[in-house]
C-alpha cells in the first residue's frame, strides 16, 4: 500500500493496526459477577466462577438490548438472532471493579465487574442483516459498510472513501500503507464530528477535511479500517500532524491495543425500547477494505 500524501506532504511513521480476530460485529456492555467460597471452593475458584458469571451476564445484557433494538418481522429472525447469542463468545475489554466482602449469610463473597465485548456467532447474524436489508434498515442490529472509489489506484491519484450505516453511529477511520505506516483520518483536527446519521452515504476527505489521500511509494496492499459503534468509542493515543498535514493524525497506541482501547467505549445511554433498569449497552461493528497501489 503506497504512503499516504496529505496535501503534498508524505507522512513517514510505523504502526500496525490491531490484531486479527476481532468480530465484525458485536455488543459492548457492563455486567456483574458473583460467587461465594462455602466450604469447597477456594479463593481463586471463586474468582473464577465470579467471572463466569459476570461472562453469562454480559451475553444475556447484549441478547436483551439487541432484541429490544431489533423489530423483529418473523420467527426465522427471531431464531437466528437467539441462535447467535446463544453461540456467542466474550471478550473482556476491562475490569471495572473487583473485591472480597463478607455476606453475613454466605460467609466470604467475591464480585467483579467488567466491561465486555460480546461476539455473536458471524453466520447467524449475516443471515439477519440480510434478511432485514442491510444497511437499508434501522431496526437490525449495526451495520456499517466502508468502501473506496476503485480497487486499484496508481502514482498521483487520490483515494476517495466512503461510509454508510443502518442507523446513527460514530465513527474511527484508520488508514494503513504498505509500509506499515498508520494515521487516523477521521476524527481529525479540522472535523471532530464523529457521528453519523443511518442511510447516509458519507464522503471521505469532505466537508471540513484539509486533506487529500494522494497515491505515493512504496506501493502495494493498503488498508482503510472502520470501528463503529452506537456510542462514543474509547480513546486512542495521537499525535497531531500539524496544519501542513491537513490536521491528521499518527496514531502513537501500540498496533495491539487499538482494538481494545476503541472498545472502550463510553456507554452514556440504553437506547430506544430499552427497559429502565437495563445494564448499559452499545453495539459495535468493525470493518475494512484493501487496495492496491502500484506507479504509473
């Protein structure tokens, strides 16, 4: 993937994204675990099975703010969407809490909070955005496409991207080179607003962008990566480029930890259909697109 050229100016630095393996898309909410030692777990069984049940909590938090987000329209929806919760993964992105204390019924008791990534099973939760239109409808759970104008791109030509979501989101965009090279384009110094309206088909550089992406060497593979995600997104470290560079940023998060600390995300609301006392939760989708860059 070639250097990317922002207004003229070739911006050298080395970065990996994050690692492979993250789902394409998934919930992040909060979720409590308990458990007592009694008389035939040891302190760190507890603690363990404290976890496990905060785990089990947090798939049963994603299922029941999807569901309550998802207008369901027939029983092959309904059943792919328990199906995919029910092969759900988790991931947890941070610890919130954690701590010993005595029950006087129970004796000692231990309970950790967490912040967690749940994963739904890939296949299922295609099925359903298929069958609910895609990015045509904002009752399915968050969908966010990412695109370029063309696949190919040679020396001197610039990239245009372009992004559409099902239903309000906001948005990180990531660009990688061929060299390693990483910058976040969006948001950026000149257009701090990050949030998107659902069915648009947004333009990137545009509106308040002072950037262009302009094809240099070394040429190559390149990635642009999306993090989406119903609430603000965690975040990351940058360095401002300077005016010169159209406001962008180097992304200075080791390549490991982006995904990570995106997802942690600052949960400020339950959305629309959610019951009162319904723990926090937000969907997030992850996405990318290659393109190839070569000289004239």
């Amino acid at each position: 993937m070639s250097r990317l050229r922002v207004i003229l100016l070739c911006v050298v630095f080395s970065l990996g994204l994050c690692p492979a393996g993250y789902a394409a898309q998934s919930a992040i909410t909060e979720a409590d675990g308990y458990s007592c030692m009694g008389v035939d777990k040891s302190r760190k069984q507890t603690e363990q099975e404290a976890l496990a049940d905060a785990k089990r909590n947090a798939v049963e938090n994603a299922k029941t703010h999807v569901k309550s987000q998802t207008t369901v329209k027939d029983l092959q929806i309904e059943e792919d969407l328990i199906n995919a919760y029910a092969q759900a993964s988790v991931r947890i992105v941070q610890e919130l809490e954690r701590g010993w204390y005595r029950d006087a019924v129970s004796g000692d008791c231990f309970k950790i909070r967490i912040q967690a990534e749940v994963i739904p099973e890939e296949g299922a939760m295609s099925r359903i955005g298929q069958e609910k239109g895609g990015l045509a409808d904002p009752a399915a759970p968050l969908n966010v496409k990412i695109w370029t104008d063309r696949k190919t791109y040679r020396q001197g030509e610039r990239i245009k991207i372009y992004l559409q979501g099902n239903k309000p989101f906001y948005a990180r965009i990531l660009y990688k080179d061929a060299g390693g090279n990483l910058l976040q384009l969006l948001p950026n110094a000149h257009r701090r607003e990050n949030y998107f309206n659902g069915g648009v088909i947004y333009e990137l550089p545009a509106g308040d962008d002072r950037f262009e992406l302009e094809v240099s060497p070394p040429f190559g593979m390149e990635n642009v990566l999306i993090y989406a995600g119903t609430a603000p997104l965690g975040d990351l470290d940058l360095k401002e480029m300077g005016a010169a560079a159209g406001g962008v940023y180097q992304v200075q998060t080791e390549g490991a930890e982006i995904g990570l600390k995106t997802r942690g995300i600052k949960i400020t609301g339950k959305g629309e259909g959610a019951a009162p006392n319904a723990p926090a939760t937000a969907e997030f989708v992850e996405s990318s697109v290659g393109l190839t860059t070569g000289s004239r």
